[in-house]
C-alpha cells in the first residue's frame, strides 16, 4: 500500500485551512463595508476572485454607514487576536494609515470573554512543572484580566509575596502563525498586483506584524524587557517596575510583582491615595522622556491601563512588552529635530525628518524642504507655544506622508508613545506644557555631546572608520586595476521596469514573427492557387493555416489590451 507524504498532506491541509480563513476574512470586511478595497487590491481577479464570486462576496451589501476607521476597527476586532494586534501594529503608523485612522485603532482593545481556568490549568503546569498548589499558596481562578493572547490571575507564593501570573491562550501561538502564513500569501498577492500602482510596502507591514506578535508571544523576552526597565529606575522612588520572578514564569507563563494601584485616570480616587493629579502628569510624562533620550528603551503603550497609581504620588508602569528601542543615531536625530523646531531651523528639520524615514528618498526633494519650511515658520511655533510637541512631531509626520515617505517602525512606536503621554497627561492636567519637561532633557544632551570625553570618542569612531577604509582602499582599487587590465570590468545597472520593457519587445517581436509567416503563407497560397490544379490543393491549405494564426494573434491582441 503506498505511503501518503505527511509533507504533502500537511500543505494541503494549509492551503485548505487558509482558504476557509480567507473566506471568514473577505465576509467580514465586505459586511462591513469594504467591498471597494477588495476591489482595488486585486482580490477579486484570478483564484481569490474565482473563489469570492462562487461564495457572492464581492457583490454583497457595502454595511453601516460609520466612518473608515471606525468600520475598519470593527471587522479587525470580529476576525479576532491575530487581527487586533495588527490593527495595533497600524495604531502606530500613522505615516501609512493616515492619522485619522491610526486614532480610530489606537481605541482597539483586545478585552475577550475569559476561558474557564480548567483550560488554562494545563499550560501553567506544563510551563512551571508540577501542579499549581506546589507553587503558590493561593490561586484565584477568576481572572482579574482576559485578553486575546493571554488571561491575568492574582496569585500568592508560599513564601508570602502577591503576585500576578499572566498565562497564555491555549493553542493562540497556532492560530498566529496560521493567520500570519495567509496574511503573507495576501500581501505578496496585493503587492504583485499594485506594482506601480500603490506607495505601501504590504509585505513588510506584515512582516513588522509578525515579527512584533511573535516577540509579545515570548514570555521571557518581555520578563528580560522588563528587568531592564527595572534595573534603569532602580534609583527613582517615585517610579516602580513590577519585580519579575523568574523561577515562577516560562514562554508562556509570566509571574511579577503585585501592585496595588488603579489606573492615572481615576481622578477621583487621588485625595484618598494622597496624590496630585498635576504631579503625576508631569511625572509620567517626564518618566518618559527619560526613557527615550537617556536610556533609549521606552514604554510603547503608556495608556491609564498601563500606568498604576500608588500611594503619595508614586506610580507604576505595567505591561512592558510592548517597548521600543533607539540607537545612539536615533536619539542624535530625535535632538536635531527638535533643536530644528526650536530654533526655527528649516534646513536641519528636513535632514532630522529624513533620517527618520525607512531609508527612502523623497522623490521632490525641493518640495519637502519648502513645505517643512513653511511649518517651521507657521505651525511650529503656534504648537511650540502651546506645548503640544508631540501634535508638533504628528504634523511633520503627515508632511511625510503627504511626500510617501514611510516612518521607520521604531519612531512609529516612539510617536505614538509620545502622543499617548500627551494626552494621558492633559486628561489629568489641562494646562500641561510638554515643552519645559522636554526641553531640559534635549539641552542636557546636547551639553553632553560638547563634554571633551564625549567629542574625544566620536573622533575615535570616525577615525576607526578612516583606518577601516585605509586599510581596504589599497585591495580595493589593485582588484579595480586588475579587472580593467584584464578586460573583465564589468558594471551591473538595474533600471526599474526596463523588465517590463524587455517583455513588451519580446511579444512584439513574436507578433512581428508570426505576422511575417502569415503574410508569406498568403502570398504563397495565393501563387499555388493561381498555378491551378494539382497546386491549388496546396494553396487552400495555406490560406486555412494563415486563417488560424491571423485570428489566433488577433485574439492575444485584444486579450492582452483588456488586461492592461
């Protein structure tokens, strides 16, 4: 009896899974009114159209009436975890969504009805070893938070402490991965289809997609993130990060320190904590900025959930595994471009403002520098004066935009933890100036740069890279000689779309081809014909022939024109 490949049988059943899923997905965003993006993406040409007309997707109802946002924040939510922690991904790219959109995903929230805790018994043993009474002297079955990865229990350890345990969603890394393997097939498939015609990089998005899932999937990176956040406000009293107890966490089990705080953003709760609302704006909001420009790991997610109150103006950040990180490089332009804005320096904005960007050039160069002059000397100060600098860092961001210059993930994060503490902080202070709390941080770092061990060490780092190049320059230029002797130089050149020039020469020149064969057959079908019998047999057949191919490349002619 032959053996079925378990290989074979595994794809298979992946394509089918995935194509039942993809079904799921173009229902939902249809019923919510997104008939016309399946359209312009191309979904509905080829396999994926064949499938949504044979199930009457593309022709359903357009939905509610609601904004894009909204609608868009809608069907993430009903297509469930994979799905919401993309639409969270895109909260913080507001350079490719458009700010409107990215606010609308910003209110995303994965809250989920909890799973009984019989079902989530299995993976706390699994991860700790042993049953649950060996670890912990109390455990309260009911979750005091239940998201679409993960459910939160209180717990106590036997040698006293209160803790939380975060566990995660039986068989969630599973379905990720499968909803990621479709989303890939889906970017790749728009991608093709919107060459040339579209300005986003889908595939990468899906790429920063997965790639940001898959880390918030790993337990013990966020146990590592956050003994670091921990180790860098070890000397802050006001400021508390959860300890993490790493003999009671796993992959997929992570145990911290219980605090006992609320939310910032219960006002009314601060007489009695003894805390001052004011005081806690501007502490939050000066936490962050030490995040960013002095230890270069921030909180990307510093929402009231995320940020706990404690006793006698002191707080707590939660949650630590969505964070950021900055390069030195990073911090040197965040500097540039807020001296930029500062001072009114239009030429220094429009370098600080590329360095920000993925590596992208803009395609009108003189434009950018005018339109960014013209917010330096317009919208910059009226922003700066009112201290919103993070509305300030938005609108150069839709600058970007406007020119399809796509913001580098890391600033995405960056911009919108910035403007998360914005508003955080307004909501408890109305009369909040971000600019005396982010100035001082930008002078001192610039103070710093001027120190001479500072200066001494950026000259050593340039001159490691003079030494570097003296050192291959020689090799280099003997091989270039050798080669030019030789006559074996060669230079390689890509040109964007002459490959679609080569094929539109090549298939004009098989028509030319076969245009030329049927002219001869004509003509010589024509001479056997008039030759007369027996040739004129000969000559029937010819023509016969030539008819076949004249309407054959007729047809690929009109065929090809209407698919272009």
């Amino acid at each position: 009896m032959k053996k079925t490949n378990p290989v074979v049988f595994t794809k298979i059943g992946r394509q089918a899974v995935n194509t039942v899923r993809f079904a799921e997905i173009v229902q939902v965003f249809v019923r919510h009114g997104f008939k016309d993006l399946i359209q312009r993406s191309g979904l509905h040409k080829g396999l994926p159209g064949k499938l949504l007309h044979g199930l009457r997707l593309v022709n359903a109802p357009v939905g509610e009436a609601a904004t894009l946002g909204a609608r868009l924040r809608n069907a993430l939510t009903d297509l469930g975890p994979s799905f919401i922690k993309l639409g969270q991904v895109l909260s913080t790219r507001p350079d490719l969504v458009g700010h409107r959109i990215a606010q609308e995903l910003v209110a995303l929230r994965d809250d989920v009805d909890p799973l009984p805790f019989s079902e989530m018994r299995p993976i706390l043993e699994s991860e700790l070893g042993g049953g649950v009474e060996d670890h912990f002297s109390s455990f309260d079955e009911t979750p005091i938070a239940s998201a679409s990865l993960s459910q939160v229990y209180r717990a106590r350890l036997h040698s006293g402490e209160d803790v939380v345990v975060k566990i995660q969603r039986p068989e969630i890394e599973r379905l990720i991965e499968s909803d990621i393997s479709l989303l890939v097939t889906l970017a790749e498939w728009v991608h093709d289809y919107q060459k040339d015609k579209g300005v986003f990089d889908f595939p990468g998005i899906v790429e920063e997609f997965a790639r940001s899932i898959r880390r918030e999937l790993n337990f013990q990176i966020e146990a590592s993130v956050a003994e670091q956040f921990a180790h860098n406000f070890e000397e802050e009293e006001q400021i508390l990060i959860p300890a993490v107890f790493r003999e009671y966490s796993g992959r997929r089990v992570l145990t911290l320190q219980w605090m006992d705080g609320i939310p910032i953003d219960r006002i009314d709760a601060y007489e009695q904590r003894n805390s001052d609302p004011g005081e806690i704006a501007r502490q939050g909001c000066n936490t962050l900025c030490k995040m960013i420009f002095e230890d270069r790991l921030f909180h990307a997610d510093p929402h009231p959930g995320n940020i706990f109150l404690l006793q006698d103006n002191r707080i707590a950040f939660l949650d630590l595994g969505m964070a950021g990180h900055l390069e030195e490089s990073d911090v040197q332009a965040l500097l540039a471009l807020f001296s930029a804005m500062f001072q009114g320096d239009a030429h220094q904005c429009v370098e600080a403002v590329q360095h920000l960007t993925s590596g992208m050039l803009p395609e009108d160069s003189e434009s950018l520098a005018h339109e960014i002059s013209e917010f330096i000397a317009f919208e910059a100060p009226v922003v700066i004066n009112r201290g919103e600098v993070a509305q300030g860092l938005d609108l150069a961001v839709q600058i970007m935009r406007r020119h399809k210059l796509e913001l580098a993930p890391r600033f995405s994060l960056l911009l919108k933890s910035l403007v998360t503490i914005e508003t955080v902080g307004k909501s408890l202070d109305p009369d909040l100036d971000m600019l005396p709390i982010i100035r001082p941080h930008v002078e001192r770092l610039f103070l710093a740069r001027l120190k001479p061990r500072n200066i001494l060490h950026e000259m050593q780092a340039h001159a490691d890279g003079y030494i570097q190049l003296s050192r291959h320059a020689p090799v280099d230029l003997a091989h270039l000689l050798k080669q030019m002797r030789s006559g074996k130089l060669t230079f390689n050149i890509h040109h964007e779309h002459l490959e679609n020039l080569a094929q539109t020469i090549d298939r004009s020149s098989k028509r030319n081809a076969v245009s030329i064969v049927i002219a001869s057959l004509v003509v010589g079908s024509s001479l056997l014909t008039a030759a007369g019998a027996p040739y004129a047999r000969f000559g029937s057949i010819g023509f016969l022939v030539a008819g076949v191919l004249g309407l054959t490349l007729i047809v690929s002619i009109v065929w090809k024109g209407n698919r272009s």
